[in-house]
C-alpha cells in the first residue's frame, strides 16, 4: 500500500518557504504533537506453513462431518441419496447445526454433545507477545499452566487463540472467517479502530507518549483505485467505552507501549461488538517512506466475549469447517489468562493481531483543531 | 482637461440623469442571449416551483471574451439543441399539470372533458408574464388559449395546458434573452424597460425578473435613475444575489471545468470526482463569503485564510476536519501555505495536467482570469519534449525544465509574462497538494509579478492582492457579464470610472454590481440596432415623466 | 401516406374552426413541404426503434482471469470470457467501476446488484428503494409497444428477476419456453405486416406546439436587427426540423421484415441444472429476440443465473456459489478452478444472447445495432464478495447511439456512471440518477456516440 508520502523535514520546509511563515515549528518550545491513525486492516496473528506442518493430526473437523458420521445409518442414507450426493450441501447445513440429542443448535448449548477432541495447532512457532513474562509456561498469580510458541525471533511467546483455531480451514491466512470481515469493515467503516498518539515531541524517538485506542464513526474513504486514502478526518466513537489509553515509547520510529487494559470496536461476519483486550501490548512501525504503520498487537481476550462472537457465526460453519463443541471444549481448556479468584479457572485466552494503519486526523466533536499543511499526520510521522 | 470633465458630467446630468460623474457610452447594437442552463433552471424554478426536475442535457455554451456570458450572444439554437429543448419543455410541462404540483399552480379544476379558456387565459396571463419576462399580448394569450382547447379536444384539458407550456418553453421569447428597442420622445433609440428589466436580473439574480421588477418595468420606473437604483437596491440585499455572484465567478473562473476534471488517480489517488466538485464549490464559498456575508475587500480574496472545507478536502489538503458530512468553516494557520483563492485547490488543479502541475498553465490562468491580460498562444512549431521530461537528470524541478523557455528566444516573450507566477505555485502539485520537495530536490517558490518579486506563494498572494489589474479586471468582467460583451474600446473612460469607484467604495463588490446595475453605460444601446418596436413611438407618447 | 395528408387537412380545418371570429392566424404545418406527393418520402426514412435489454449473471469472474486491457480503449478478452471473442466489436467492456455503501452493511450477492442497477445502496436485505434501470427505460420507450418489458429468468424459477420498480414491485421472469411462447405469439399477437394503425394523439398536441412556436418566431424576427437574423434563422430550421421528426412517427410503420415468427417450441425440463439451463436459455432468448423484432417490445430483461448462483453440474451438489467460497485456490493455477468452468458456462450463454440478436437481420445492419444490451454480475470476486471494481458489459449499438468494443477502465468512478450512460443512450430524462456516494450526472461520453 502507498500513502503517497512525502518526507519533508521542518527545517527545509522552513526555509522553502521563506519569511512568510511561522518559523516556530523548529523551536525547541515547539507544542506536543499528535501523530493519529486509522487501522486500515487487522488479522488474528497466525504461523500457516503451506503444508500444514503446525498441525499433524489435519484440518479441525467440520460440524457436518460429525453430523453425518454419527448419524444411523438409515439416516445416513438418506441424506446422501444412497451416497449419491454429498451430505452437506445448503439444504442440510440447518440440520447439521441442530444434532444435539434433542435436536438442539450446538453452538448454543456446546456441552450438548460430546465430540471428540479438537485439531488443534501442536507446531512450535507462533507470533505474540510474551504476556505472562515466563519462559515455559507455567502459572503465575495472573495466568494458568499452558504451552508456550517461540516466535520466529527466537521469543517465548503466548498465543493460545491461534492455538485453538490455526487448523480450522477458514482461518488459514486471509480465508473467509478473517479476510471477509477485513473487507467489511474496510468497505462499510464500521468497526474502524483508530490510535492517537499524543505528547509527542519527536515523531522518532520519544520516551514518553501515550496511546488512546477508539472507535471510528466513519467510513474509509479510498481513492480512485480502491485504495483507503491517507489523512482523512474520522470522529470518534464517543461512547465511553472506548478511548482506554496506554504509556508508550517511540524508538527509532518504532511505537511499543506498556501494558494497558483496552476495549477495541469490533465488526465482521455479521458480528457487532468490541473486543476487551487486557493486559495489551502494541508494538507499530509508524509510516515511513511510502509504507503505512504495521505491527502486532497483543494480550488477554476475554473469553465469554470472545465466545459470544464465535458462537454467533454458526452459519459459517459449513464452508469453514469447525464443530462448535469441539472449539468449545477445547478452548476453556487453552484458556491461560486472569484465573478467577474463586475457581482458579482462567477467563481469557491470550492473542495477537497483526495490524496496518494510515495517518489519519483524529475528530473529538468537542476539540476543533486546526494543522498547518506541513504537520499533517502522514509528514508529522515521517519526521 | 477639466473642464471636458465637467462638461461630460453636465451633458450626463441633463441628458439621462444617470449617477454623477458617469462618463457618456455610445453603447452596442442590441441584439439576443441565449438562456444558460442555470438560468433556464432557476426560471422554471421561480416560475413552477423547485420541486420541477430538469432532465437532459443543454448545449454547452462557448466561451468569448472569457465569458460564457458573453458567448451567449453568439451561439444558435441548432436543431440538436432545439431537439433538447422540446423534449425538455415536454417534461417540463408534464411535471407542472401532474399531481403533485397542479394544484398550487393551475387556478382551476374543469370537470372530466371541460375546458375552461378563462381559467386557461389567466394561467398563460401569470406564468407567460414570467416566462417571456413581460405581458404576453392579446393575440398570444388567444393563441394559447386556441391550442389549449384544441389538444384537449383529444386528450384533457390538463394535456392542453401542458402543451401551452410546452410552447412556451420552447419559443424564442423564452429561449432568447433579446434586446427591444424603442424611441423615446426626442427620437432617441432606447431599450424598453422589460428589457432593462431583464437585463438587470439577469445580472444580479442570474434568474428572470420577479413579479416586482415586473411591475416596476410597467410602471415605466426604470427609466429614471432612481426607480433603477431602487430596484438595483432591493436585489442587492436578497438572498438571491448569492446566485448571481456565483454564475459569475464561476463563468470568470472557468469553474465548469471540475465537471471534467479528470486526474491520474494513480499520481493523484485523492483528487477524484468528488474532490473536484468540492474544490470548486470551496472556491465559490470562499468568494460567496467575503464579498456577500462580510461584504469585505475584493482584494483579499488574494490573502484570505478564511475559507470551508469538506472531509474530502480535508484529505487534499491534509487538514483535520470535523465533520463528514457537508461543509465546515476552516481557517489555513498562520505558517500554512494555503492562503487566496489562487492557491486554493480548484484554480491549481483546474490549470494544471492530469499528472503534473504545469507552471505554464497556471501562470496563464492568472494573467487572463484573474489579471485579465490575454497571453499570446504559443507558436504552433513549439518543441515540448524537454520542458516535460522530468527523467533529465538535469530538470528534477519546473524550475529548471521551465528555464529552457527563457533560453529560446520564441517562447521568452510569452513565457516571462506566465512562469514566474506559475513557479511561485509549485508548492501545490497538480491536485493542488502541498509539497516542498520534487524528484527529490527542494522547490524554489520564488517568482515575481509586474516588477514585484516575491519568495512564496503568500507573497504571491500579497502581490496579486496589491495589483491594480485585479481589481481592474473584476470590473471589466462584471460589466461583460451583465452586458453580454466585453467593453468596447470607447468604454475605457466609462470603465475606469466604475474603477474608481469601486477603489472608493473600499473595493466592496456590491458596490461594484450596484454602480454597474445602475449605470447607463449598462443599457445603451448604440447604432445598427433593429428598427424600433411599432408600439414603441405610442408608448413614447403616453410617456411617463 | 395518403392518411397523412388527410390529417393534416382536417387540423388545420379544425383549428380554423377554433379561431373562428378571431384575428389570430395560424400557420400551416412545415411539414406540408418537406412531403413529396405520394407521401412516401418520409416514410422510407423513418428510423427503427431503438430497444434496451439487461443480461445478468451471478458471481462474475476469478479477478484477472477475463480481460486483458490494452492501448486506446482496446481490450482482449481472456480465458473466463473467450466464448465473447466473436462478438468483442459489439461490446463494451467497464472494468473497475465501483460500489460505494456509505456505510452500509453490505449485502452479500444483493447489495452488488442492487446498487448497480437502481443506484442506491440497499440498507436492509431484500430492500429496493428506487427503481431499476429497465423499468426506467421502459418508462420511457416501453409506452409505444405490447409489452412494456419482457422479463425472462433461465433458472426456472420466477422470482429470480432483477426487474424491479421497489421491494413490492418485481416483474416476474417467465421461466419456460412453452409459457414464453404462448405469451409472446399466442392469441393477441398481432402481426406488423398487416392489420389497422392509428396514430399517436400525442403527436399531434406537439404539431400544434411547433406551430405555435413558428408564429412566435415570426413576430421575434421582427424585433431583432439584421445582424443577429442568422442565428434566428437557424432556430426557425431547427423548430422545423422537429416538426419533420414528429410526421414520420405519424405514419404507419413500414412493415417488419425482420419480424418472421418461429413455431411453438417443444416442452423443456425446467430446473437449475447448468445443462439445463443452457437450453432454457438458448431457447427463449431467440424467442425474445424475435417479439423485439417483431417489436412486440422494446425493454427486456434475460436472467441467466442468479447473484447467490444455484447452478450445478449434473451428479455434483456443490453449486456455482458454494465452490466460491470453498473451493481452494488452485497453488498451481493461482485461482479457482471449479468455478471458472462456471464462470465460462456464463459467458457461454451470454455469447448466445448475443448470437440471437445478431442472427436477425433489420435495415442495413442487425438486430444488435439497434439494441443496447446492459449485462452485469453482482461481484468482482465472489469469494471475498468484493463490490469494488465489479465487471459490467453493454452488446450493441443503440441505434448508434453507442460505440463499441472498447474497454473503459473507471479509475473507482462510481458504477452508476454505466447506467447513467445507458439511461442516457436510451434517452432516459434523467439528470442524476443513483443516491449517496453512487449519485453521478456524468455519463461515460467516451462510449456515447
């Protein structure tokens, strides 16, 4: 993706310009500066190799093949016309959700039926964060017992989500489940996350900023080649829920923050709601020489929400290929994050996400502010 | 020298008493203008109400004299452009007897396979009063009574008076905005007072006369300077004027470009349809704003900061804006580059190539829009390889492929009038974005204007804002635009007279609009004018005062 | 030709009647010279009808697979579209064209269609809130003919139409060659090359108008000085020029010698199977061909597969839309193999469509040249159901009206613009047409004759 980004410093502008304007915008006095960003496209961080390899046992198992596998064979027989057709096609896909013993949806009462266990990643790599700080995994007063990836930098790192989904087909790289909800969001703006950077004295290296994380209320406006544009003004979504902040630091024009609770807007799939990620970390490139932010995410996803999401988009289990009970299952048991006090069980899975981000403006509806053409976010970053 | 002065002031004193000081015009042959589209809209609009849609496409209008305004009165109706105007008329007409606006325009409601002609009469009496900008004569009215009857014969009374509209729509007294002439009591020729009427309307308002100026026309008050003045007065503080100024500055500024505009999306990705439209109603806004709302000084529109902007633009010009949807007020900061009109992004991308800026063009642009001065075209042998050739290591900047122009002797003399200009913009690439570097090596917006030499685009602005052509220019296009011809060569007295007023008057362009809706120099009508109205020597004699 | 003259004898007769005691004087019609004695001349020049058609598959192509861009509007077509090859001079090819929802929900296989067609982005599932181009051409032209429209769906299921006036307002396909036929040929048809003619009421109201305007003219000469009589004069010519336009349509059409109606076909077996539906569809749409000949009517509408396409191999269940979304990518090929032998079927049946009204001789040309065929699919690419850059392709001249085989590459330009400019070629009065970010007044001129 091209921003059509210009590097300009402020000293040549300054003098390009000439006596007519401001030199203040070199003074060492100079005023923070806010650097504000778009999240133009954002996956759950996975390690897919071409062959499968991270998972031995195969692909996650569709719902309609364990419909049909535990079906009697009289039935069997009938929905497949003697074998003559496929068992699932559009006309069973509603029978094949409802196989509970009583006929019930089993991504509503996923403890229904008993399948057996799930596919789940075993390969060793994986992209994260090491949030629980231990090398092997094991339980600290904020996480359960779990296994560990080393990420391809040779990090410990905690990913139990990818674990949990990295074998089902739609999840693989940009299939459906993640590239059709991306395309979404980028074509309807819903769901848009936008990042402030603010207190920023130098768009390089700043050991002291911080980062608000919110929701857009607007949409992506892209340019005549179907491109989201750069430097476009989006208001942001003033419901109070969003707007959690983060203390970060800027090195060598690379953005990590510390650790923060944050509530980020979320749309896909027919899915509207957000995502409570605790104990977040960012690390973002910011745009530089043509290129946009990009980086990782990541941190504690609530584990009721995120279920309440992945239950809802029942209908694509046919063409994506899982079985609710057996994500169910398995998931509570990968989860390693925030034990409750009472049980001891865990509450949250650990992610990350890889995302991309333009400059953009960020609107508070009550803070009108104006910028001079040459501290635009895309020149302000670039500096 | 004086006392020629005084003695042209005396003879306008006594023979038209016309405002002090106006210096005497011989005037040109009346002849006819054709309706733009915006004023064939804004009729139907006043006439039938602004609910009526107008489908279809108008013949474009050319350009003479830097007017389309002026072009007006040279082009004909074809039969491609009547072929339009028909089939407009006809759903025009359909639109103005059908449900929903029949009942707020048609006095009456005959029964099932009636005809009402006294109801007919009174419809083509009001709306054809409107539509012809003066009272249809007997005889018209009959007419259109006759055919209202007789189309209903085969279908309805309402299909009657739909093809009375039709006709009306499509006959020249609609189409054609004609100069009548009559002689007044001394044998003099003048134009009738509809068509001062019109005439002033059509400049103010860019719309026909209203029902008042109408009335004021056959009250026989535009024939003295102060029923004119009264009038002119009275348009001036309607909402209505807005219309008028922006009909023209956009026929001035060529704005009716960005309809066409069409830029490298992959150079330009920002710069798309929507952008364009929104740079040129920026523009307008930016103009409607200072000279209307805070009736300021024509010459800053050169300086201004104060502008509107939309969230489309806001990614143009790389500013925050706080509103999706619509316009917001937005003022450029002190230290931004941004300031005038001609640096605002329509008049940059507008004269500038799909995929470059173009020094050249721009510099022209000012010169004749804005300056008024007319650059020669360049020579037809013109070799254009190197000056667009940005792959030379040696042209990384306009600067220094444009140098190759003052090298050539054939192309210097022309091209010091625009380059100079034209690199103080390079600040703004071809969409109108601000840039500092190009192919890597910083720009140069240094220039100079007339012997004043600037660094950058706001000294630029400050030049033009200081350049009495600018005002000159507004002036002279002001008066072509109302008149339908550029001020011939005896009118320069006549010209610099409104000149000097509008420098009076603080260079407040209502000022300006006023002086010239009431000046005489407006409404002379001078030799090889059609033989006078039969009427007209009647209408001399029961004369008012 | 005899009933012309007689016609205009007796309107002028009447209109003396009208204005009888009264001064004013009316002119004889223009058109009294431009005749020559038997009537004949005008008649041998009056134009054919220019007729609008939509063509419509589902799920459109594997992205880069169909068409390869080249120089000066120039294209080749490639693999997922080579049964077009023959016919590429009749058609115009627009790539890159998109679909902006302003923030709505996107509908997957509807919102694509339903924004190409009525211009306005669907809020709710299911909801059509303006109409379809068709039923706003047949607005226009579809008064004149025994049909308004013909809507004609290959699936064999009726509801699968993309004619529209709103939500509540579909026009229904027919689905079987039999019922088809009967409609068109059977009891009510009556043939062009024979039988009475009356003319158009409406015709004479605008005779009438014109000669009212005549009249003005001659008192506006009056007014006008001599150097300006030119330009008047050149309006005088064009009111004339019009009238001239109006007297042809006033006589009885020249008979149809193209129109020769073919015998009942034999009983179909209806369905979704994609074997089947080629026959369906070959079948009826030589039998639309010929009711457009036959100017049965003027607007038509030929469904071959819908947006969520049901269509399927014989003995495979996957269907067209399935394998879209489940079928993997080819590592090889780089695309989805499956689904292009679908997307080849499509463009199969479209070369059919073509090939029907090509194969029908009318004036000088063909069938096609006085057609504009406006053939859309609901998405660039059905897996990801992408609505950016979705294929659209216009078949004919219009009666020259368009130029063809050329490519047009919107650059992101709103797809209401190929509609706009169909509207347009179907001298449609509309002004803009589309809502939100799909609102365009700007056909696409470069295609426009």
């Amino acid at each position: 993706m091209n921003i059509h980004l210009r590097s300009v410093l402020i000293a040549t502008c300054a003098i390009g310009m000439g006596a007519g304007l401001s030199s203040s915008a070199i003074s060492a006095s100079a005023p923070k500066r806010t650097i504000g960003l778009v999240v133009t496209s954002w996956f759950s961080a996975k390690y897919n190799t071409p062959h499968w390899e991270e998972c031995p046992e195969g692909a996650a198992l569709g719902n309609d093949e364990l419909w049909i596998k535990n079906l009697p064979q009289a039935q069997r027989i009938k929905a497949t016309a003697g074998g003559a057709v496929q068992p699932v096609d559009g006309e069973r896909k509603t029978q094949a959700v409802v196989r509970g013993p009583k006929g019930e949806d089993v991504c509503w009462n996923p403890e229904v039926v008993k399948d057996p266990p799930m596919r789940i990643v075993r390969g060793k790599t994986g992209y994260g964060f090491n949030l629980d700080g231990t090398d092997d995994g094991r339980a600290t007063p904020k996480s359960c017992k779990h296994d560990k990836f080393t990420s391809p930098e040779g990090v410990k790192v905690d990913n139990q989500l990818y674990r949990l989904l990295g074998c089902i087909l739609g999840m693989r790289n940009d299939a459906y489940l993640e590239g059709h909800p991306n395309q979404e969001r980028q074509d309807s703006g819903k769901g848009t996350i936008l990042i402030e950077i603010s207190d920023v004295d130098d768009a390089k290296n700043d050991d002291a900023v911080q980062v608000a994380f919110y929701g857009s209320i607007d949409t992506l406006p892209k340019d005549s080649t179907g491109k989201i544009l750069a430097n476009a003004s989006y208001r942001i979504n003033d419901n109070p829920i969003y707007g959690t902040k983060a203390r970060g630091k800027i090195v060598d024009g690379v953005l990590a923050t510390d650790a923060a609770d944050v509530r980020l807007p979320m749309y896909g799939n027919n899915y509207t709601g957000d995502i409570p990620l605790k104990d977040m970390r960012l690390n973002l490139t910011l745009p530089r020489e043509g290129k946009p932010a990009n980086g990782l995410m990541g941190g504690y996803y609530d584990f009721a929400k995120w279920w309440d999401y992945f239950q809802k988009i029942e209908f694509l289990l046919v063409s994506n290929q899982w079985s609710c009970p057996q994500v169910y299952v398995a998931a509570k048991e990968l989860r390693d994050g925030y034990p409750d006090p009472q049980t001891g069980e865990c509450t949250a899975l650990s992610t990350a996400m890889t995302i991309e981000a333009l400059p953009a403006f960020v609107i508070h509806p009550d803070k009108p502010n104006r910028v001079a053409a040459n501290d635009s976010p895309t020149r302000l970053a670039a500096k | 020298m004086l006392r020629h002065l005084v003695s042209i002031v005396a003879i306008s004193v006594a023979l038209i008493g016309c405002g002090p000081g106006e210096p005497k015009t011989a005037g040109a042959p009346a002849g006819f203008r054709q309706l733009s589209e915006a004023q064939y809209r804004n009729i139907v609009a006043d006439v039938f109400g602004p609910d009526i849609q107008i489908a279809g496409a108008f013949a474009p209008i050319p350009r003479t004299d830097g007017l389309m305004a002026v072009g007006s009165g040279r082009v004909a109706v074809t039969p491609s452009a009547f072929e339009r105007y028909e089939k407009l008329a006809r759903f025009v007409a359909a639109q103005v007897v059908n449900a929903d606006n029949r009942p707020m325009l048609v006095p009456c409601a005959p029964a099932q396979g009636a005809v009402d002609e006294a109801c007919a009469r009174a419809f083509y009496a009001k709306t054809g009063r409107l539509l012809y900008r003066r009272p249809l004569t007997d005889a018209e009215r009959d007419h259109l009574v006759a055919l209202t009857s007789q189309v209903a014969k085969a279908g309805t009374f309402d299909d009657g008076l739909a093809a009375g509209v039709s006709a009306m729509l499509v006959a020249p007294d609609f189409l054609l905005i004609g100069d009548v002439i009559e002689t007044d009591k001394s044998g003099a020729q003048r134009m009738t007072d509809y068509s001062k009427a019109s005439r002033l309307s059509f400049f103010l308002w860019n719309a026909g006369p209203d029902d008042a100026l109408l009335t004021a026309a056959e009250k026989g008050e535009l024939a003295s300077h102060a029923g004119l003045t009264k009038q002119a007065e009275r348009m001036l503080q309607s909402p209505r004027v807005e219309a008028g100024v922006r009909a023209l500055f956009s026929d001035m500024l060529m704005l009716e470009g960005a309809a066409t505009l069409q830029k490298d999306p992959v150079i330009y990705p920002a710069f798309g349809m929507a952008a364009s439209f929104d740079a040129s109603e920026q523009t307008l806004r930016t103009i409607v704003d200072l000279m209307l709302t805070r009736d300021g000084n024509y010459r800053d529109l050169f300086t201004t900061r104060q502008t509107f902007l939309t969230r489309t633009l806001g990614v143009i010009y790389e500013v925050p804006v706080q509103k999706s949807l619509g316009w917001v007020p937005y003022t450029f900061p002190e230290n931004d580059p941004h300031v005038g009109i001609q640096s605002y992004a329509s008049l940059l991308a507008l004269n500038s190539h799909p995929g470059r800026s173009s020094v050249t063009l721009r510099g022209k642009a000012v010169r004749e829009l804005l300056l008024c001065q007319k650059v020669p075209d360049p020579p037809a042998n013109v070799d254009f390889t190197l000056v667009s050739d940005s792959a030379n290591p040696d042209f990384k900047t306009a600067r220094q492929r444009v140098s190759a122009h003052s090298s050539d002797p054939s192309c210097a003399g022309c091209h010091k009038l625009m380059d100079p200009i034209g690199l103080s913009l390079e600040n703004f690439d071809g969409a109108g974005q601000f840039r500092t570097v190009e192919n890597g090596v910083t720009i140069d917006p240094s220039g100079e204007l007339d012997g004043v030499a600037f660094q950058n685009p706001i000294q630029l602005g400050k030049a033009l804002h200081d350049n009495t052509s600018a005002t000159q220019c507004v002036v002279s296009r002001a008066f072509a635009y109302a008149a339908g011809r550029a001020p011939a060569r005896d009118e320069r007295q006549y010209v610099d007279y409104l000149h000097k007023r509008f420098a009076d008057n603080g260079y407040r362009l209502k000022e300006l609009l006023k002086d010239i809706a009431t000046s005489d120099g407006l409404y002379a009508v001078g030799p090889g004018s059609p033989a006078t109205r039969p009427q007209a020597a009647a209408d001399a004699a029961k004369e008012r005062s | 030709m005899t009933f012309l003259i007689r016609k205009t004898m007796g309107r002028r007769a009447a209109l003396r009647g009208l204005f009888k005691g009264t001064a004013v004087a009316v002119a004889l019609p223009f058109l009294d010279c431009v005749l020559n004695e038997s009537g004949t001349a005008l008649a041998a020049g009056a134009p054919l009808p220019v007729r609008f058609g939509t063509w419509f598959w589902g799920l459109g192509f594997n992205p880069g697979r169909e068409l390869k861009s080249l120089a000066n509007h120039d294209f080749e077509f490639l693999e997922e579209a080579q049964p077009l090859v023959p016919y590429k001079k009749d058609i115009n090819y627009f790539s890159g064209f998109n679909t902006p929802l302003d923030g709505r929900k996107l509908h997957v296989h509807f919102s694509g269609w339903v924004g190409c067609r009525t211009g306005t982005a669907p809020i709710n599932g299911g909801e059509i809130s303006a109409p379809t181009l068709d039923v706003l051409v047949a607005d226009v032209i579809g008064g004149k003919t025994r049909f308004r429209s013909l809507d004609v769906s290959s699936t064999g299921d009726p509801k699968d139409s993309y004619s529209y006036r709103n939500s509540g307002s579909q026009n229904a396909g027919e689905v079987s060659p039999v019922s088809l036929y009967a409609r068109l040929f059977g009891p009510g048809y009556v043939d062009p090359n024979g039988g009475e003619f009356k003319p158009d009421p409406a015709m004479l109201a605008r005779q009438s108008v014109l000669s009212f305007v005549g009249d003005q003219m001659k008192e506006y000469q009056k007014k006008i000085g001599a150097a300006d009589r030119a330009r008047l004069d050149e309006y005088f010519t064009s009111i004339r020029q019009v009238e001239h336009q109006i007297n042809l349509q006033l006589q009885k059409p020249e008979p149809l010698a193209s129109c020769k109606v073919a015998k009942a076909p034999e009983e179909t077996k209806l369905g979704d199977e994609v074997e089947t539906v080629l026959v369906n569809h070959k079948i009826m749409t030589e039998m639309l061909a010929m009711a457009v000949a036959c100017d049965q009517t003027r607007v038509f509408n030929m469904l071959y597969s819908q947006s969520l396409s049901r269509l399927h191999r014989r003995g495979e269940t996957f269907i067209h839309h399935s394998l879209t979304h489940e079928e993997p990518t080819d590592p090889k090929l780089g695309y989805q193999s499956a689904v292009a032998w679908f997307n080849i079927r499509s463009m199969e049946a479209m070369a059919d469509f073509i090939a029907a009204f090509k194969g029908i001789k009318e004036g000088d040309g063909t069938l096609l040249d006085n057609t504009l065929i406006f053939a859309n699919t609901d998405t660039n690419y059905a897996r990801l159901h992408a609505l950016d850059a979705v294929p659209i392709m216009t078949v004919g001249r219009a009666g020259g009206r368009m130029k063809t085989g050329m490519h047009i590459a919107g650059n992101g330009d709103v797809i209401t613009r190929v509609g706009l400019t169909a509207m347009r070629a179907m001298e449609v009065p509309i002004e803009t047409w589309g809502s939100n970010s799909m609102q365009t007044a700007n056909p696409i001129t470069e295609v426009m004759a």
